[in-house]
C-alpha cells in the first residue's frame, strides 16, 4: 500500500535532526514557506543519542521568535516518529497542513 501526502510538502532529508538548525527554519520562511515541521526520531531513540531534542530545542525557540515577530507559532512544529510508522507520517503532514491552511499564507511572501 503506498501511502500518499500533500503534494506542497517539499522534503529536506538530513541524517540527524539536530543538524537543523534555527538560521534553516527561518530562511525557508524568508523563501516563501508558509510553515515548516520537522520529522525528528522518537525521543529515547536517536541514532545520534540527543539529535532530536536538540532540534527541540531550537523549534521550541523559532516558535517563539514567530511568536513575537507576529507570524504564529503554528507555522512551525516538530513531530516524533519512528522512521517505519508511514502512517503516522502522513497522519503528521495532513495535521500540519490543515494548521497551516487555517493560519493562510505567510505574510513574509512577496
């Protein structure tokens, strides 16, 4: 069974979450994204031991900057899931789109 998403999701694959970095989430808003979510490993199971909670982290703080730069914070979010559960993926990506449609496009688009 192939499992099928939005077709405006643009992927950007990394080998660790944690490489990912606040300047990368903010520079796909400069280019036009009107949100972002990032796919990080469960917690308690990354590869690279604390990846995902570093990018955490980092989400946890760009929602805020959004916050006060008054795009919302829902424009951003981090999903934990474990690389053989394609359904909960899709299940994430049509989450995070339909928070997306909901906020309309971003205001930094030209």
């Amino acid at each position: 069974m192939k499992l099928q998403y939005n077709p405006s999701v643009r992927m950007l694959r990394l080998p660790c979450t944690g490489r990912v970095d606040v300047l990368h989430v903010l520079k796909a808003f400069e280019l036009g994204a009107d949100g972002v979510m990032v796919v990080a490993c469960k917690k308690g199971e990354c590869a690279f031991e604390t990846g995902n909670l570093a990018a955490e982290r980092r989400i946890m703080f760009v929602k805020k900057l959004l916050n006060q730069l008054g795009l919302g914070s829902d424009r951003v979010n981090i999903y934990f899931l474990s690389s053989g559960e394609a359904d909960k993926f899709v299940a994430a990506v049509k989450d995070m789109v339909e928070k997306v449609k909901k906020l309309g496009p971003s205001p930094l688009k030209k």
